[in-house]
C-alpha cells in the first residue's frame, strides 16, 4: 500500500515549478502502479500549448476556471471545478486560466512519468526508458 500526502512532495524533486505551472508528482513511474498521478496548479492568466504526443492524460478540475481549445478542431470548453477532460487522442491544445484565479487539477498520466520531466518545445513530455 502507498500512502501519501501533499506535505511529503512539497520541496523535493517531485515538486517541479514553471512560469505557468506547479506540479506535485504523487504516485510516480518508480511507483509501479502503471500511471502517474499530479496535484497541479495552472497560475493565473498561463496561456500553455501543449501536445503529449508520448502520454494520455486525464484531468479533473478541482479549483478555478478556465478554457481548454482543441487546437485540431478550433472548439473551446469552458472548464471549471468539476470539470473531467481526457486527452485520449493526444490532442493538441492549449490551457488558459481565468486571470486573477489559478486553476488546480488532479492529473494522471499513461505512461506514468518519472517526476522530472517538463514540457519540450512541443509541449510534450518524453518518453522515459
């Protein structure tokens, strides 16, 4: 059994903070468990494209509100708490927070990452060995 909490990951190297974003990896690849999951914050006004080309990704909005576009079909969604999205097709798109609220999700990747990764000059994540 794992357990953990939000107070274990904050200030080590599975806390990766960005310009736009925090992500505090909780379940990771060295886990065993086949997926990864992420407490992360989007910060206010962050505008991020992004494309896993290499991951799924489900997220579940917990606080804020936003949009998400599809960049391959030109929709936006207005997202909120309570929100779900699935990236099942390794869609392309980009991630805008309301300015002045953040946006924090609950996100879960396959492959599950190792903590360290951040997003290259696609937006994607590498794929680890």
């Amino acid at each position: 059994m794992i357990v953990k909490h939000l107070d274990d990951i904050l200030g080590t190297s599975a806390d990766v903070d960005t310009e736009g974003w925090t992500s505090r990896r909780l379940i990771l690849k060295s886990d065993g468990m086949g997926y990864s999951v992420h407490d992360t914050v989007i910060k206010a006004g962050a505008e991020l494209d992004m494309h896993y080309t290499n991951h799924l990704e489900t997220v579940y909005l917990t606080e804020g509100e936003g949009q998400i576009v599809d960049l391959a079909t030109g929709q936006t969604h207005d997202i909120r708490a309570g929100t779900l999205y699935a990236l099942n097709q390794h869609d392309h798109h980009i991630l805008k927070a309301n300015k002045g609220t953040h946006m924090r999700m609950v996100c879960v990747f396959n492959p599950p990452l190792t903590g360290q990764e951040v997003h290259d000059a696609t937006g994607a994540y590498a794929l680890s060995d």
